[in-house]
C-alpha cells in the first residue's frame, strides 16, 4: 500500500542527508557572521582574586581585589567590514542551497511517488492483458482442436500471449525499481 503523497514528502525531508548538511553549512555561516561582528566589539575582561597573608600587622588579612579591562581593536583599514559583508554573503549562499537541496528533495519525492503511481496502474493494465492474451490463446486451441481455426491463427495467438508476457514482466520489473527508489528517498 502507497502511504500519502505529505507523508512521502515529509519523510524525505526529514531523512535527506543532503538537507541536513546544507541545514548544518547554514549554521556554520551563521557562526562567522557573528565572529565578523565581534571583531567590531570591544574585548572585556574581569579579573578577581582573595589574597591571603600571615602579616599579623595587617588587619583584616585575606585582601580581595578585583580588575575589570577592555580591549579595543583599532581601525584596520576595512578589513574587519569586508571581513563581515564577506560572511553575510556566504550566510545568504549557504541559506539558498538549503533551500535549493530542500526543493530538490520535494521535487525528486513527488516525482519518484508519481512514478510508483504510474508502475502500478501499468502493471495492473499489464496483468488484465496478459489474461485476457492468455484466454484467447486457450480459445485458439480450442478452436484449433475442433478445426474451426488454423495453425496461422494459434501462432498469432502465441505471439501475442508471449508479447503481453514480455510487457508484463518489464512492468513488474519497472514497478520494483520505481518503490525501490521511493524507499531510497524516505527510509534512513
């Protein structure tokens, strides 16, 4: 049984490497953007400590101290902005082949889902011709046998049941490829 065409199309985006990997480079570049950012910012640092002395003239004797000290990177001669419009521009890119890899992977599940629709209704007409060429070949034998039909006749007969046979089984062939590329698309 062929599950919904949503929940083929669900599953092959949940389970697409593909999508998971751009879904990753997409972080990735989120990452450098905000890198490039703070390379604008000032770097703070704070600094605390507990001093302990055996003086016996200082009172009290543990000293605590504490430093706070920032950083601020100096005009670098554009680097720093290019550095940033750089990682904007690789984020963008990054965000439109998810995208693109997104609705390939919609696309390639439609189309596999369509193809198992489509073997399935060809080897159901395949099946229904076979019979049907098999019924008349047994009819001409028949015929054949009481001599209202000729050997010519039965020969025509064969051949047909042998071409219905023949498109049968490319069906049924065609039919496991195509739900074995569907199961390729939505299984893990």
């Amino acid at each position: 049984k062929l599950p919904p065409l949503e929940d083929v199309v669900y599953d092959a985006l949940v389970n697409s490497e593909v999508i998971k990997i751009n879904h990753n480079l997409v972080a990735i570049s989120k990452d450098k953007i905000k890198i490039a950012m703070s390379r604008f910012l000032p770097q703070i640092s704070l600094d605390a400590g507990l001093v302990g002395t055996s003086v016996s003239y200082l009172n009290p004797q543990n000293i605590l101290f504490g430093a706070i000290t920032g950083f601020l990177s100096l005009f670098n001669g554009f680097k720093d902005v290019n550095e940033y419009k750089k990682a904007k521009l690789q984020s963008e890119a990054a965000y439109i082949q998810r995208e693109d890899a997104i609705m390939n992977t919609i696309i390639s599940a439609v189309n596999s889902y369509n193809n198992v629709q489509k073997s399935i209704e060809d080897k159901e007409l395949a099946d229904l011709n076979y019979n049907v060429a098999k019924k008349k070949f047994r009819q001409k034998e028949l015929e054949v046998e009481v001599g209202s039909a000729t050997d010519t006749d039965l020969l025509k007969a064969m051949s047909e049941l042998e071409k219905a046979e023949s498109i049968k089984l490319k069906t049924e062939y065609k039919y496991s490829v195509s739900v074995e590329t569907l199961k390729m698309l939505i299984e893990k």
